[in-house]
C-alpha cells in the first residue's frame, strides 16, 4: 500500500498553532479509526469513504489537542488554516480547514 501525507498550515497572529499542528497531525493520521479501514478496504470506494473518515478523524482531534494546549499556555489567539492531501498509490484525498485552499 503505497502512500504519502503532505501538509501546509500557515499559523495567524503567531506560529505555535502551526507548529502544534505540524507536530500532531501525522500521528493522529495514523492512529485514526479510519487508517485502519482504509487499509483494509477491499474496494475503491470503500477505501476512499474510510481516507475522509481518517483526514475527518485526524483534523478534529488534532484541533481539539491545539486548543487545549493554546489554553494551557495562555495562547488564546493563535491559529492555523491548513491543507491536506494523502495519496494512496491509486486515490488522491484532499481536505482544507479555515480559509485555505
């Protein structure tokens, strides 16, 4: 299963969103219940439904672990848009938070 993730975030008002983000999101990718289905889809569409599921997954728990983190150090304004591809050797999946596209 041949793969590759690339992200862009570009953080407003500072960077610690961003590079929260940057730190956080692969792992959450992969520990996403929808990797594991996406794996082991035994077709394209069920394998594409489980790649939403696992970007979906990831990009809400990712926001809410940043949020978290913003409020314990007191970073109450910072932000980040983003933008997400994951391809699959035969399937491109896309997917943007905030004002990016």
């Amino acid at each position: 299963w041949n793969k590759a993730f690339f992200g862009l975030w570009d953080g407003a008002v500072d960077d610690f969103a961003a590079e929260q983000v940057r730190k956080l999101f692969l792992s959450n990718l992969i520990a996403s219940s929808g990797w594991a289905k996406a794996t082991l889809a035994e077709n394209r569409r069920d394998e594409m439904e489980a790649l939403q599921d696992c970007l979906r997954e990831a990009i809400q728990t990712t926001d809410e672990e940043v949020i978290r983190l913003c409020r314990d150090t007191q970073n109450h304004y910072s932000s980040c848009t983003g933008v997400m591809t994951l391809w699959t050797g035969h399937i491109l999946t896309v997917a943007h938070v905030g004002d990016s596209r």
